[in-house]
C-alpha cells in the first residue's frame, strides 16, 4: 500500500502538469456502410467549441453557431451541421 501511495505522489504533479499544458479534446467519429445503397456514412460528434475555435483560428474571424445571424459563409456550415 505504501509504495502505491508513493507512486501516487510522485505521478501526480507530473500528470497535472501535463494537462495544463496539453488541453484534452474528445470527439467520436463513426464509420457505417449502408448496403442497400453501398454508401460509406460517416458520422463525427465533437464539442462545438473546439470547433468554433478551429475554425475562427483557420479564417481569422469569429465563429459563433448559436448566433443565426452570423456572416454569410458560416451560413454553409448552419445548413451541413
């Protein structure tokens, strides 16, 4: 029990560290094929945040799905996502 409290310890800081410096990110990505039609269907769920924040980094502008009235070119993404 000691030297697993003692692991605990010593891995801690290091591990707490390392997620203030690496942010974690989840996103789930599915793959079906639909033989009926012989279509590959791809499904990918992600935190809208993080994808805002990509995509305002990529075009230099802010992008905001909650707000209907956002700029003409996130109108395309309103109509995809």
């Amino acid at each position: 029990m000691r030297t697993v409290l003692s692991l605990v310890v010593l891995c801690l800081p290091c591990w707490l560290s390392m997620t203030v410096l690496h942010p974690f990110h989840v996103s789930n990505t599915e793959f079906n094929y639909n033989a009926t039609d012989k279509n590959l269907e791809v499904s990918c769920r992600i935190f809208t945040d993080d994808f805002e924040k990509a995509l305002g980094m990529y075009f230099k502008e802010k992008a905001d799905f909650t707000d209907k009235n956002c700029p003409g070119k996130w109108k395309l993404w309103f109509g995809i996502i």
